[in-house]
C-alpha cells in the first residue's frame, strides 16, 4: 500500500524536482581560479602574464579572449568574470565591477601586407585607392573607431569583427593590405609592415575592469613590473 | 506488320514467342495472370529488349542481337493497363501529344470516341471509361504501324466498351495486338487468338479452332469447357486424384478428356442405372447466365454443370449443396496427347 | 482531436512552445516606438536590399543546376551515384564556417581555381556580391536538390516510357510531363533553399567578407549590430522575420508531400 503512496508522492514532484536538477546542472561548480575575460588583442600578452600569475600568486587563472564588444555583450547577458580587460573603456559602462584601471596598456595602429608580398610596394595613398584589396575592423569596434580616428574613410573591401580576423586575411594573402594593432606585426611573422610607419596614436587604450578579492588582486597585478616587461615585449606602448 | 521470333529471360520463366501480324490483322492475346502477355507488348513497343532473335515492324528489324531501336522511332501505339494519362493535360492535348499526330485526325478521332464534350477537360479527372478512350485514341492518333492495347475494356461501362469495339472491328490498316480475359470479345474483335501460358505460345488459331479442340486446361476453360488431363487403359481413365472415368472407345495411354458442361446431370440421390460416369461433388458456385444455369462443382473432381432454369428449380439447388453429377462415356471427348 | 493520445498533445506543445519562446522575447524587446527611425537608416536599407538580391540570385542559381543534378541523381544508375549523392549533400552537414573557409581554399586568391581566375582575368570573387551569392549557393542548393530528387523518383517511369512510345523527344518529356508534375515540389524546395540562403551567415562571411552594400546581408549586419548597438540589431531581426514569413506563408501548402 505505502509503494502506492511512494509513487504518487513521486509523480507529484517531479516536475519540481526535475527542474530542480536542471537548475543545479546550470549552476556550475564553485570557482576556485579568477576568471578574466580579455581583448582578443591582447591574446598572446595576456596568455603569458597569466602564466606568470600563476608561478607567483598560487592561484588559478581561466582566460577567455574573443572581440571586446562581443565580451560586454556575453558580460551584460549574465556571463560571470572576476577581470574584465577591454580595449574601449565604455564597454564597461553598466556592468557589475567595482575597481576600474585605465589606460595601463596602449595599442597602435598600423598597415601591414602579407609577407610574401615583400617586393610589392604600397604607399599610405594606397587605402584610398581601388588598389588591392584592403581589410579593416568594422566601425563599431575598438579597433575600428580608431581605424577611423587615424587613418579617417578607407577603401575597404571587408569590414572585420574583430582585428584577429583582419589578421588572417592578411596572413592568408586573401588581401593586400590590412589595418592591424603594432602587437600583431611583431607577433605574426606572417605579416610585415606595408610601409615604414611610426608607432604613434591615435591609439587603443586598454582598460581593466575587475571585482572581489580575486578580481582586484589580479587587476594590480597588471600595473607590476613583470607584467609591464612582458606588455612592452610584446609590443604594446605603457 | 509485325513478325516477332526471339526470347526474353524474365525472373520466373522464359517467355518465347513466335508470331507474325499482318497489317489489317487484329490478335487477340489471352492466358493466366502472371503468363507474360503484358511483357510480350512492352517488347514489342521497345520497354523490353529480346534476349534471342528478332524483332521486325514492318520489315524493318528493330530488336535484334546487334540493333535496338529506341521506342521513341518504332512508331509503335501502346495502352498500357493503367492507361497513364497525363493527367496535368486536358483530354485534346492528351490526344495531340504526338509529334507524329495531325490536326485533322485528331478531330476526327475525338468525334470517333465520342469525346469532343470533355476535351477540354483535364485528364486526371475523367472516368474509367473515358480515360480508356483517351488512351486509345491518344497512340491511335500518333499514327503508329502496330497497335497494342493490354486490357482495353476491361471493368468499362458499356457505352464506352461500345465505342472502343466499334473502332476496332472497322479500322484498317494497323496490325493490331490486344490482351484480353475475356474469350467473347476476343472472339468478336479478332480473326486469330494466340494463347500464352507461362512465357509459351501453347495454342494459336481461328475462335472455332481453339473451341473446338483446345489443347490445354486453360484453352478449354476458355472456351467453357471441362478438361481433365488423365491416363487411359481400355476403356478406363484414371485422373491424377484417382477417379475413374469410363469412356467410350478403347485407348491406351495419357489423354485430355473434355467433358462438356451441358451434358453433366445433377441428381440429388445416386442415379442408378446404363453405364454412366456418377460423382459426387459439392456447389462451389451458382451463375445465372440466360437460360441457362453454371454450377461449378467441387470434389475428387472440380468441373462445372449447365443446366436449364428448369431443371434448377426442380432440383432447388443452393451453394453447398452435395449432388450427384452423371455424365454418359458417349459424350466425352477423349484426344491423346 | 479525440483520437490524439494526449502525450502527443503534450509533447507537441512543449515542443511548438520551445519553438515559439525566443521569437516570442524578440518581440517583447522590440523598441517599437523608435523602429521608425531605425529602420529609415542606409545600414538596415542596404542590407534589406542587398539580402534579397542575394537570396533570389541564389534560389535562380539553384534552380537552373539544381534541376539536372537531381534528374541525375534521381534516374542515373552509375555505381558511383552514391558518391556522387554524398557530395551533393555535403554542404548540409558541413558547419557553415568550414565551407566559407573550403570556398576561400577554391576561389581564394591563392585557391587552385581562384588563382588562375585571378592570374587570367584578373577576376577576384572574395569580397564580392557574387561571392555572396557563391556561399549563399553552396549552402542551399542540397535542400533544393534533396526536395526535387524524391519528387523525380516518386514519378513513374512507365509515364515518361509511354510519352516515349508516342514518339516525343526527351526534352519535350521532360518539359512537358516530368517538369509539371513536380512543380509542387520544386517550389517547396525553392522556398526551403531560398530561406537557407537568406539566413547564411558563416559561410558568407568568411568567404565573401563583411563590406556594406555589398556582402553584409541582414545576418551580418545583426551580428554585427549586437555587439555595436543592440537596437539596431532588433529592428533588423524584424525585418528578417517578416521578410522570411512573406515569402513562406504563401508556399505553406506545399510543404504537404501530397499531389
């Protein structure tokens, strides 16, 4: 008689305690690390400084990189990070951090051309022309506004996501000319300068947005010696 | 003019056919379910190609060892079983399809078949009858050197079958090939009957011949005739079930007996009496056909019985009945085969 | 309605309601009161027109080779026809983005065919409408090809062998006979393919690249607008939304397999 009862009471519940489970599966485990979420230009610096972090603090990191904007995005729809490292300051705006660190880290612009096309010649009159064929960050993006802000109206040919794709078509020979950050020239050896240029501004300027104990910690940690060695042999200006 | 003499491997069997069609000439083609008879038609019209020998319309070999013909230049008109209108066209343009078809002649014909009220209609939306029509009259107007219809008026209303006899019985000039079950019609539509059985040509001749001396089982069911394959000795013959039938000339050896329905008397009590063949069977079936009444009969031996309205009523016989069935050894037709 | 077991009732739904959910909460986002001037913008303008240039470009394209790659597939015996079926399908398993990039491997300026394209006639496809419309191609035409195949084999060939008797060339069967008759079917495949090629956005944008006015469709101009601002990327759902349902609401009936 009381397996009947058993069973009805079963029945009854389910739904709660199947949405329960489902709840709980959704609810992920305690973090034990910090979590950071980065400019996907700062990809290679940021994979080393967080190695050294770990050597020295002991703790575990987890990094994500992908295009600033589309890290506020994921941030605004509920994703969680401790550190949240953006190459536009106003993406931060609205999100839930408590200790904002600007302008640690800056990023310069510059025309590369893949490296195999060493004997073409290319000329700054070059981006306005119907030359070749011309990659850029799509407005909108950091890397973009400040496309924009120092180069002005180009003659692209595709308006990227993000600057790691605008890398790759380079790279790929799929274009002649493309607009990347001064840290992609001297990290992709696929890619040259278009012309003698000069590391100057208008420039990227990165900014560290963090929260809690873990998140602060981590975000001091960038205004550190060692994290500035490794910043500048990269190739960012500080 | 058609002259066939070849072979086609099929799954079951082999089907052999050895014919020859005149211009003017109508055939009719009958046998079992399953015989080829349908096979033999896509054959000639070019959906087939012979295995051995060859193939000649109208003197020209179409279907040979080293030559085929696309079906598309034999000019051959086929009306397969399921008609195979097409259905998204009307009835006229069904009709005109033919590059080999000319305006006046499909005027002509449409009047022929009694179709100019429906012409305009769709061909998917037409009756049994008069989808049957169209098809006919469609390979008719595409001018063809042979005619080829598998069924042409089976399950059709009677004015429909009208018609389509009428045409048959007075167009000249097309040899002409038609499947049938029906032996009347065959009979009434053509000067020769061919009848296959199992892939073979097992009899082939005038309606009178085949009438009046079948030469196996389904001939002479054709024809309504009992046919009782059996062995004699004297004046004896035993069938493959063991009954005895007693005949009236003295032979020896395998022979086909027909027993003609009209001389089979039904009694309800064992007749006793001059030498007679006495069975007994049970009603299998009953067929009211004019004056007359069919009751086939089951038991050692299956046959069937005619016997006059009359002699029905008397006997007041129903299905299930057990009877007794006599017949004299005068009336049976014993061949050797 | 009462012969329904009630489980399926049930199952089906939580299913039409999943289904229905996220449609239902872009519509609770909308800013309506500002989609007036949203949708007056040059960015939503040109991505609305150069979208259904694309799409319709891309259903002609694979309407006009669709057609005989399916007549092939549906009546051909070659032992290779599997294989041969199995490529033709290809692009419906393939995520969108490896056939972007498969495309550049091809037409790329360093791809085998693209090379000599470019080496010969100086013809680049990357970076232009036509590439869209390659990519747009590449991903719809199996759905096309996968709906018009089963209609070609569902007709009967003894249909076409009789046209054939009656003396007709092949082509006036195939124009005359096979073609009408499918006719349903080729229109339910239109629809479906041309609805996959409005939506592409993997292989569009990896192949064809991102340029305004002339390969950013609707679906990149939303990915796009997500990250850059929000609004806009809602107004120009609603604009996919409702050009999507104006072209398939009508070819509602021939989503049924009947005729």
């Amino acid at each position: 008689m009381w397996l009947l009862n058993v069973r009805e009471t079963v029945n009854k519940y389910l739904p709660v305690f199947a949405i329960f489970c489902l709840a709980c599966f959704g609810c992920g485990k305690e973090e034990q690390g910090v979590n950071i979420y980065a400019a996907s230009s700062l990809t290679e610096a940021v994979s080393v400084a967080v190695e050294r972090y770990e050597e020295i603090s002991e703790v575990k990191t987890k990094v994500v990189f992908a295009g600033s904007n589309h890290l506020a995005a994921q941030l605004r729809d509920g994703a969680n990070a401790d550190v949240f490292i953006t190459a536009d300051a106003d993406l931060i705006e609205g999100l839930d951090f408590q200790e904002i660190l600007e302008g640690f880290a800056y990023n310069a612009l510059v025309v590369v051309k893949p490296v195999d096309f060493i004997n073409k010649s290319f000329e700054l009159n070059d981006l306005t022309q119907d030359k070749g064929l011309i990659a850029i960050c799509s407005v909108g993006v950091p890397c973009g506004d400040t496309t924009k802000a120092k180069f002005g109206i180009i003659n692209a040919d595709t308006y990227e996501m993000n600057v790691k794709a605008v890398l790759s078509r380079v790279a790929s020979m799929e274009v002649d000319l493309g607009i990347v950050y001064a840290t992609d020239l001297k990290n992709e050896p696929k890619v040259i300068e278009a012309w003698p240029q000069e590391i100057a501004c208008p420039c990227v300027s990165y900014a560290a947005a963090s929260k809690g104990k873990k998140g602060n910690k981590f975000s001091d940690f960038l205004t550190s010696d060692i994290a500035k060695e490794i910043f500048s042999d990269h190739g960012f200006s500080l | 003019m058609l002259q066939l003499n070849g072979s086609l491997d099929l799954e079951h069997f082999t089907l052999k056919a050895r014919l020859e069609i005149k211009e003017n000439e109508t055939v009719s083609l009958l046998g079992p379910n399953g015989s080829g008879k349908s096979t033999l038609l896509k054959l000639i019209s070019g959906l087939e190609k012979l295995t051995t020998g060859n193939l000649r319309i109208n003197t020209n070999i179409v279907d040979s060892e080293n030559t085929f013909v696309h079906s598309r230049f034999r000019n051959v008109g086929w009306v397969p079983q399921n008609q195979m209108l097409f259905d998204h066209l009307t009835v006229k343009q069904n009709i005109e399809f033919s590059p080999n078809s000319s305006k006046k002649e499909v005027s002509k014909l449409i009047n022929l078949f009694d179709l100019e009220h429906i012409q305009d209609k769709k061909a998917g939306n037409c009756s049994g009858g008069e989808s049957q029509r169209v098809a006919i009259t469609r390979a008719i107007a595409s001018n063809p050197q042979v005619l080829l219809l598998d069924e042409p008026s089976t399950g059709l209303d009677e004015k429909s079958k009208q018609i389509i006899h009428r045409y048959l019985k007075t167009q000249k000039g097309v040899a002409t090939l038609l499947i049938t079950h029906d032996p009347l019609e065959a009979a009434s539509l053509s000067e020769r009957l061919i009848i296959l059985e199992k892939g073979e040509i097992t009899q082939s001749g005038t309606p009178d011949e085949i009438r009046n001396s079948p030469a196996t089982p389904y001939s002479a069911s054709l024809v309504g005739l009992n046919f009782v394959p059996a062995v004699a000795n004297g004046l004896v013959a035993m069938t493959s079930k063991g009954v005895n039938l007693i005949l009236s000339e003295s032979i020896q050896g395998p022979v086909n007996i027909v027993i003609p329905p009209r001389s089979i008397a039904l009694y309800r009590e064992k007749p006793i009496g001059s030498p007679r063949n006495v069975l007994m069977a049970k009603i299998s079936e009953i067929n009211h056909v004019g004056e007359n009444v069919r009751i086939n009969l089951d038991g050692q031996l299956n046959f069937m019985a005619e016997i006059t309205n009359n002699a029905f009523e008397v006997l007041n016989l129903h299905k299930g009945d057990e009877v007794w069935a006599a017949f004299k050894a005068t009336e049976l037709i014993t061949t050797p085969t | 309605m009462n012969r329904i077991p009630k489980a399926v009732v049930l199952i089906a739904t939580i299913a039409i309601l999943f289904l229905l959910s996220p449609l239902i909460g872009l519509l609770q986002r909308m800013p309506w009161s500002e989609l007036a001037n949203l949708l007056g913008s040059d960015v939503i303008l040109d991505a609305f027109l150069l979208s259904l240039f694309v799409s319709f470009s891309a259903a002609l394209v694979v309407f006009v080779f669709g057609i005989p790659i399916a007549w092939f597939l549906a009546r051909s015996n070659f032992s290779f026809m599997k294989l041969l079926r199995a490529v033709v399908l290809l692009p419906m398993v393939l995520p969108p983005v490896v056939g972007g990039t498969a495309l550049l491997f091809a037409f790329g300026r360093q791809g085998f065919l693209g090379k000599w394209l470019n080496d010969w006639f100086g013809l680049t496809l990357p970076f232009t409408t036509a590439g869209s419309v390659m990519a747009a191609v590449f991903v719809s035409m199996p759905f096309f090809v996968v709906a018009v195949e089963s209609a070609f084999r569902s007709i009967s060939e003894d249909l076409e062998k009789t046209a054939e008797t009656l003396g007709a060339s092949s082509s006036k069967i195939f124009l005359k006979i096979t073609l009408p008759r499918i006719f349903p079917s080729i229109l339910a495949g239109l629809a479906l393919s041309w609805a996959r090629a409005l939506g592409e956005f993997g292989a569009t944008i990896t192949f064809a690249g991102n340029m305004p006015g002339e390969t950013q469709t609707l679906p990149l101009a939303i990915f796009l607008a997500l990250e850059t601002n929000p609004e806009a990327a809602l107004a120009l759902s609603l604009v996919m939304l409702v050009t999507s349902l104006a072209i398939l609401i009508p070819f509602r009936d021939q989503w049924l397999p009947s005729r």
